[in-house]
C-alpha cells in the first residue's frame, strides 16, 4: 500500500467519512501538511523513521480534526527531525487545532505549547504556564530524581 492510499483509507473511513472526491483532496492536503506528499506514491511500509510518524500524522489530518492527540510522536527521533515535527504541529496549532499532546521529550513540547500538564502514576503534579510547572520543586524532584537550580 503507499503513502497515499494509506491516507486515504483514513480520509475515507475515519472521522467524518468521506465517500467521495473530497477524501482524496483531504488525503493530498494532509500529506502536504505532515512533509510528505513527494513521499505519496512510496510504499508505506519502506518508510523510515521519521515518515512513518509523518504518515500517522497525516492519516489524522486527513480527518480534518478540530482535536489532535498526539502520543510520543517525537520519540526516536533525530534532535534535527524532531526539529522538523516540532514545525509541523505549531503550522498546524496556528491553523486553529487544538492539540492533547503526550511526550517525554520536554524540550519539545516547551517550543510549543502554551499550557504544560506534568503527571506522576495518573496524578497531576501541576498544570499551568510551562515556565511555572518546570520550575515547581514537585516536577523536578519527581522528573529529575532530586530538586535542582532552576
């Protein structure tokens, strides 16, 4: 299956479903919006790294989300590809979707985000402006395994 086809099915059957010419022109806007639509006619599965997170990201945005969970979609990746998908989702954030994202790459999320969640075994240690929570004493100490200088 390429690239384009695997977006397609997601363009077609998930989200809202779309059976006809609008799931292909969907599936092109999202390939383009993820980096890969030179990538369109390549075989899904001889991606590397990077695409394939590119293609998860593309198969969601071929639903034309109002929400965008994102879980680890940083994670193994190259500082200059993570970089690169860092881009992508604040292009896509200032398209006006709201984005849930997960990672434990921290630098990452700091570059973006607007409001940080810090979690320890399903319990929020603080939530607020990234600066305040990564400053907190809690998050470090249970983060970092002792209180550091801030």
């Amino acid at each position: 299956m390429t690239v384009f086809e695997n977006v397609l099915l997601g363009a077609t059957y998930a989200g809202r479903g779309r059976h006809d010419g609008r799931a292909e022109a969907a599936s092109v806007t999202a390939l383009a919006k993820a980096g890969l639509l030179d990538r369109a006619n390549a075989p899904a599965g001889a991606l590397p790294l990077l695409d394939r997170k590119r293609l998860e990201l593309a198969r969601a945005l071929a639903t034309e989300p109002r929400l965008l969970l994102l879980d680890e979609i940083a994670a193994g990746l190259t500082e200059p590809e993570v970089e690169r998908v860092v881009e992508t989702i604040r292009e896509i954030r200032s398209e006006g979707v709201a984005i849930i994202w997960i990672e434990h790459l921290v630098g990452a999320l700091l570059s973006v985000v607007d409001r940080l969640i810090a979690m320890s075994v399903g319990r929020i240690l603080a939530d607020g402006d990234p600066r305040v929570v990564m400053a907190s004493s809690e998050v470090r100490t249970v983060y970092l395994g002792q209180e550091l200088p801030v």
